[in-house]
C-alpha cells in the first residue's frame, strides 16, 4: 500500500525521467506504457519469488541483527529445494544465464540471506571443483584519464593457464539491488568458507568464481585483497 501511495507520488516529480520501484528495484520509465506494463508483469512475480514464510527446519549457519544466512541442500524438503531454486531462477534472470541446469546438481550448496522484512535478498550457489584459473590482474589505468568506466569494466579477462587448486567454486552470487553494498555478499562468501568443508576453513585461495560478471570482478578483487 505504502509503495503504491509513493510511486504516485514519484510519476508527478519525475514523469519524464526513469524510475526505481521502490520494492522491486526495476528502473523504468512511468510515462513509456511498455515498460509500466513491464514493470507490472515482474514486480508481483519478483516479491513472490524472494518472499521468505519461514519453514519448519531451518539450517541457520550464520546470524546478524539485520538477517540471517540459511544453508539449502539438495536434499532437503520440497519447500526449501523450490524456494532456493525460485531465487536462483531470479538471480540468472538478472545475470542473463539462459541454462537454467547447474553442472553437478546433486553436489550444490545454496546459501540464502534472509532479511529482517523476511524477504531472501542474497544467494550463492557453491560447488565442489578441484582446480580453478586464476584470473589475472590488468594493468591499472590512471583513474583520472576520464577513460570511459564502461570500457574500463567490460574488458575482456585474462586468465592464467596454470591451474591451482581450488577446493570450493562460486557458481552464482547474486544480492538484491536495493541491497547491495551492504556486505551481504561478503558475510556470504565468509559463511561459505567455514560451512562448506565440514570442520575447516577455506582460505580465500581455495574459492574460485566461474565466469564473474563486471560487478563479481569488483567484488571478488575486493574480497580477496581484504
Ligand atoms: N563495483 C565496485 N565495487 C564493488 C561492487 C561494484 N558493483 N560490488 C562490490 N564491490 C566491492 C566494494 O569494495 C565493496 O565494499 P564497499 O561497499 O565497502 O565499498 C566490497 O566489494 C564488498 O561488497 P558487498 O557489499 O559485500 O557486495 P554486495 O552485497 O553488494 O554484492 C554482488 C556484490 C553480488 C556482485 C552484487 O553486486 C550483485 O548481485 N550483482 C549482480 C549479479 C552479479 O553480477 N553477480 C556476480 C556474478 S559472477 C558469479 O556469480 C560467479
Ligand atoms: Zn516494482
């Protein structure tokens, strides 16, 4: 109700420009009739998909004062394989993943952030692998030489060819856009290392990222350098 109420509100300030749908976080444009009709057909379908009820058992591996991380097991109830598969589902949506399968099904390990509105607004898929490329640093250009930032993040990786070992790959790591820079992503990643091997914990070393997107760059030079 109270959204609602807001975007009316937005469509007199910013009729012409576009606009962030404060629940879903879509950016469209109020005054273009296909993209409000766009927007109508995702934003119901979106809060269904991350909406959290609660369930019976829960595998609660870690606990923060604005949410908590749970673990999901190919294995477990019917309830919990569907509500983590609905939020992988919207994440490889957003990444523009078209093969819906993971490699080795039976092996994943899906961890969901739940936030205190009871919404799942992270997930990271993890997967066993034995070894990973890393992926090499570029030359950095000077931030002030206005080169195009777009340029900057879409160059294309380079990879060493020399294989090392990796014990635990990141699949998929996906945060809601209203929730990003939050470090959900980092305490993820933090609770996937203590929980992946049962009884130790993995080095940042021994996590490798498959095919990172621009902003999983960024994210994963930051999270290994700290
Ligand atoms: N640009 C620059 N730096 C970034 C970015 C970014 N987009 N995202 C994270 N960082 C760096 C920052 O230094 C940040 O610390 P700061 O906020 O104090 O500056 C640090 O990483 C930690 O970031 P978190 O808050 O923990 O990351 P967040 O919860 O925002 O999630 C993620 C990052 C998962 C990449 C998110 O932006 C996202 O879901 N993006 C869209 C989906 C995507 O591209 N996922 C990666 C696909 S690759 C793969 O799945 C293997
Ligand atoms: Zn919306």
């Amino acid at each position: 109700k109270q959204d609602d109420d807001q975007l009316i509100i937005d469509a007199g300030q910013k009729q012409f420009g576009a606009t962030t749908c404060s629940s879903c976080g879509m950016v469209y444009s109020l005054d273009n009739p296909e993209d409000n009709f766009q927007h109508n057909q995702f934003h119901q379908r979106f809060l269904e998909s991350i909406k959290f009820v609660g369930w019976k058992k829960e595998r609660v591996v870690a606990e923060f004062w604005d949410g908590k991380i749970l673990l999901v097991l190919p294995d477990d109830p019917k309830y919990a394989v569907k509500k983590a598969d609905d939020v992988r589902r919207v994440a490889d949506n957003e990444l523009g993943f078209q093969q819906m399968t993971l490699s080795r099904p039976a092996q994943a390990k899906t961890y969901l952030f739940i936030n205190s509105e009871r919404m799942v607004v992270g997930c990271l898929v993890s997967e066993p692998i034995r070894q990973a490329y890393r992926v090499l640093e570029q030359p950095d250009h000077p931030k002030d030489m206005t080169k195009d930032d777009f340029m900057e993040r879409h160059r294309a990786w380079c990879c060493s060819v020399i294989p090392e070992q990796a014990l635990c790959g990141i699949s998929r790591i996906w945060v809601f856009s209203l929730s990003r820079r939050q470090g959900i992503a980092t305490r993820m990643l933090d609770t996937v290392r203590s929980t992946f091997v049962y009884g130790s914990h993995l080095t940042k070393q021994e996590v490798a990222f498959s095919d990172p997107t621009p902003d999983g760059k960024q994210f994963a030079t930051k999270y290994s350098n700290t």
